[in-house]
C-alpha cells in the first residue's frame, strides 16, 4: 500500500519538475530567438525532455506559449495592501519595474507585442490575460483606497490601470530611460493627483 | 537658359518625388514583413526605383529604416499652443492616439520595438530620435502652462513626457483597449492633476 501510494506522489512531483524545466525552456528560447522562430524541438531540446512531455501537456506551440506567458505575467503581480494607496502604489510599481527590466521580460515582452500586432490570436490571449488581471489590480487598489477615503467614491478603474502602467511601461520598455532614486515615489504621488483630478 | 534652369528644378522634384515613393515602400514593407524579413529589393520594387536609387540616399538598410522612421515620427507630433495646458494636451493627445491607431503604426512600432531589443544599435537610434523629441515636446507644453501660471514653476518635464504619452500608448498599444469619447479629456485632467500633485 505505502509503495503504490508513494509511487503517484513521486511522479507527481516528477510531472511539476518537468513542467518547470519546460517553462524556462519555453521563456529562454523565446528570449534569444523570439517567438517566430521558436520551435518545439529546440524547447524539448533545452528543457531535456522529449517532444511527448511537451505534446501531452499542450496540443501545439500557440497553445504553450500563451499558457506559461499568462502564467508567469499573473504571478508577477500580486495585490499588495501596505495600508495606503501610496503605498500599494509605489509597492506594484516596483514590482513591475523590476520585472519590465529584467532580461528575459525585457526581451520576450516586445517581441509578444510584434506577434500580436500580426496574429490576432495572440493578441487576443494577450490582451484577455492583462486586462482581466490588470482591471481586478485597479479595482482592488482603488476599492482600498476609497475605503480609507484616499480617493473619491467612483474613481475610474480603468482609467487608475492606464495611470498606474502606462507611465512606467513608457519609460521603461520604450524609451528606456533609467529610472531615479525618487521617481517611483514622484510617480505614486502622480497618479494619486491625476485620479482626484479626473474624477467628476 | 528658360530649359537648363527648368531641367535641374525637374530633377529637384522627380527626386522628391523618389523618395516620397520609397518613403511610402518602406513603411508598407515594414507593416506588412518587419524589419527583419525588410530588403532593399523588394523596397525598390515596391517603389518602382532601382536599387541605385537607394543606395545613392542611403548606405544600408539601418540607416534607411531609421532614417525614415525618424522623420515621419517626428512629422507625427507638432507643438500645439491652444492657449491652455488641458486643450494643448487634448490636441497632442489626441495625434497621439489617431497616430497609434493608424494601420500602418500600429503594424511598425510594436516590430521596431521588438527589433530595438535584439538590436543595440536602433535600440539607441530609436531612443535617441524619441528623448530628443519629446524632451522637447513636454519642454514647450509644460512651459507654455508655467507662464500661463497652469503649473508650477519647475514642474518636471521628464515625468510630463511619461504621464502624456504613458497612459495613452498603454491602453492602445498594449491592452489595445477602446477609447472612449471623453477618455483624452479625462486623461487631460488627470495628466494636470498628476504634474501639480508630483510637484516637490
């Protein structure tokens, strides 16, 4: 009994690791070679496993991909609660601004961005992914501070999204600008204003 | 003398009228192939000039592309003087948003973008061609509004360029979200409120 009960758990805990080995494979590849030329082999090659390890867990490279890129983008980000919604602010956006430039975000992201442009299929799995998570993000920093009453009843969530990543994404990933000491405590105060601001 | 001073003003124009043509190929191919799969013939094809044509203006394919693209992204972006920060902010933004929801836009930045990541050399191009001109931009905007007394003096033009074209390319570029009619009026009020909030 105790063999048989152990011999599921260790193929379980075999099942994980070979997921996580395929996962870094899947977002080094991506990195070096985008995702254009990412191939299955090269995957199966790098995460030293076979190509049916990676077929029985997704149907096709499309199907892979977008799985562990929304995985990964969702456990990036959690919801902070610090006490003040300059707080949770400043909090999400350093988490974010480590993660827009660390190397393998800094490479896979941009290049995701150009397959979306081209493939609406991606784009689609992309822009579903953030929004949902972006839009409960917002609701719940915004919920908080209303709550406190930091914000006015009825501040715009979408609006709180667009304030809260543009910004930074802007600088970061686009202009690539360095990122001062005191910016992201500039950038917590700015958001605050600009959602009093347009709020009717 | 009437037909020798016509002949050079004829091939003044018949050389505008070239580049203008590879102009417009070079951004056709760049939305519909990308950068990386973009040659020199298939530009001149498109254009219906020799490739001599091309390499008289331009030494290489880098040169060629970031050349243009600087141009046309420079030419995309006037310096409004509305006679209020909030209307010349409407009107830059909303040059911004038509510009990055154009077709042929929307097809190129996120390629460059990806491109700019692989490739050290546009990356530099692009955000040097970028900084310089937005540098600029909110300069002139945020000091038009300080002698207006909108804002206060010293307000932070670095950070005026990421709250005024942050938001706006999050939401069209990245989450591709629809604007609504009175987002760029909203997101006025807000760019407003984030400066003076921001503001040591």
């Amino acid at each position: 009994m105790a063999t048989t009960k152990r011999a599921p758990a260790g193929a379980a805990v075999l099942r994980g690791d070979i997921t996580v080995a395929i996962r870094n494979a899947v977002m080094n590849e991506l990195a070096e070679v985008g995702y254009g030329r990412l191939s299955i082999e090269a995957v199966a090659r790098r995460a030293g496993v076979g190509k049916t390890a990676i077929y029985r867990r997704w149907s096709n490279k499309l199907e892979m991909v977008m799985e562990i890129v929304s995985d990964v983008a969702e456990r990036k980000v959690p919801l902070p609660d610090t006490g003040s919604f300059a707080g949770d602010l400043e909090l999400l956006m350093m988490i974010v601004s480590r993660a827009l430039q660390h190397r393998i975000a800094s490479q896979i992201i941009p290049d995701l961005m150009a397959e979306a442009a081209r493939n609406p299929q991606i784009a689609e799995t992309l822009q579903r992914a953030l929004r949902t998570h972006q839009q409960a993000l917002a609701e719940k920093l915004v919920g908080q501070a209303v709550a406190r009453g930091e914000l006015p009843e009825g501040t715009d969530a979408g609006l709180a999204v667009d304030m809260m990543l543009g910004p930074l994404y802007w600088r970061l990933a686009i202009a690539r600008e360095p990122v001062a000491d005191d910016y992201l405590e500039k950038l917590a105060l700015a958001v605050t204003g600009a959602l009093r601001a347009a709020h009717p």
